[in-house]
C-alpha cells in the first residue's frame, strides 16, 4: 500500500480518514484539521493509507501530546485505525514500524489502552505483540502501555489529576477536544438532544488548549463523561448507548 505523511501543505486536499463519509460530522472534520495544522510545528505525525478508507496512525513528542501525563523524552501515539477490509492484511504493522523508526532516538513509546478492548483505545494484545508493556494505570479502565529504546528513562505515568475518576462538578459533565472529527457533532448535538429531551442539565467544557489537556481529569481527552463527579464513559453515546450507560 502507498502511504501519505499529510503536513500543512496537503491537508487540505487529503482526508484525514476517520470521518471522512460521516456527513454528520462534517464541522468536526474541518476543526480537526485545523487542529492538526497547529500541531505539526510541534512534531505531531499523521501517515495514512493511500485508500479511501481508515488506515493511519498518528504520533506526537509526549510533551506535546494533550493526555495528562509525565513521559518525558517519549513519544506518544495518539489515534490509530486499521479498519474495514483493510484489517488483517499487516497494515497495522507497517503502520506501527514507520511510527517506531522515526521515533528512534527517543526514550521510547507510549500509548493509551485498556485492560480490555474498547472503543477509540489502543488494542493492548495487538501492542504486547510488539513487546509493549503496561507502565501505570488510572480508574477505572484506562492502561498506559510503554515500549523502551533507552535504559536510561523516567518510567511514563499518568498525572495524579487523572488517576481517579473524578471530577470536581456535579449533575452531568461533558468535556472534548476536536482531536476527534467525531465529538463535535457527538457533543453538542447528539448528547445535548438526548439530554434536553429527558430533561437532564447538561455541562459541555471544550479542552481548547494543551494545558487544559494535560491536566485533564480522565486520562483520554477527545471526550470523556462525568455523573455527580464520577467518570461515567469515554465513549460517544448514541440514543440507545446512553440509555445502557445510564443505566
């Protein structure tokens, strides 16, 4: 498969492949790119597959990813997708050996998951495969998986903001960034009818910055919901998810 390194000179013409036929999502998409054309002054990296499909993974320096963590000298994968009839044919892997060459000459990686699969999180067997490791974790799911290329290294860890579970308001909180093409519409549409419909207060917070981020008070940023103080879900809700998750 040929592969894309999108930069600020192509963006514009390529699709950054998550959300590309969502039509929903469409105002989310444009803010992602434009979030992205501010992060790669800062290192950030987004290859892609050559194919109208999702196939790419994205990395960034640990210091300026938007996770409420200490890792540094390490390098961070943010979001990687191998999906559709493209999965199960060694493109996750290809993705993954582009990302650990050019990370070479750092502590090492990083990425987030969980004990077990789960949406928008890293698939922690796929990443043990590689010979990552499990290095901390935070309430009540999340797993930060490292892989060394120096012995002389601080071990990466979440922040204690975001170790708990817990947030300082109550009634129902809502916090994203536009990392995710998705939580734009997710947010302020989708769960903001949900919860008007049943009469139920709803917070949104937008994390605009990258200090916001990094001290987040859930490891995972794109999005994450909060009931009463306690960290409800990382997932986006359709109608018929937040009525489990409610449940």
């Amino acid at each position: 498969m040929e592969y894309i390194k999108l930069t600020k000179d192509n963006i514009a013409d390529e699709h950054i492949c998550c959300a590309f036929s969502d039509k929903k999502s469409r105002e989310g998409y444009e803010k992602k790119k434009e979030w992205l054309k501010k992060q790669f002054d800062k290192g950030y990296r987004f290859i892609k597959g050559n194919v109208r499909g999702k196939v790419f993974i994205e990395w960034v320096p640990a210091e300026q990813a938007w996770y409420p963590l200490d890792a540094p000298g390490f390098v961070m994968i943010n979001c990687f997708w191998v999906s559709g009839k493209y999965k199960g044919q060694g493109y996750a892997g290809e993705l993954l050996r582009m990302c650990l060459e050019e990370a070479k000459g750092s502590k090492g990686l990083i990425v987030l998951s969980s004990k077990k699969k789960r949406p928008y999180l890293a698939d922690k067997k796929f990443f043990e495969h590689f010979g990552f490791q499990e290095c901390d974790w935070a309430k009540p799911y999340f797993k930060l998986l490292f892989l060394e290329f120096d012995k002389d290294y601080l071990l990466p860890i979440f922040k204690d903001c975001a170790k708990y579970g817990t947030c300082k308001e109550n009634g129902l909180v809502a916090y994203y960034s536009h990392q995710c093409p998705f939580t734009e519409y997710y947010v302020n549409q989708e769960l903001a009818r949900i919860c008007r419909e049943r009469g139920l207060a709803l917070k949104v917070h937008c994390i605009d910055s990258l200090k916001k981020a990094q001290n987040h008070c859930s490891p995972y940023t794109p999005f994450s919901l909060f009931k009463d103080g306690r960290f409800v879900t990382h997932k986006l809700l359709t109608e018929n998810s937040f009525n489990k998750v409610m449940a």
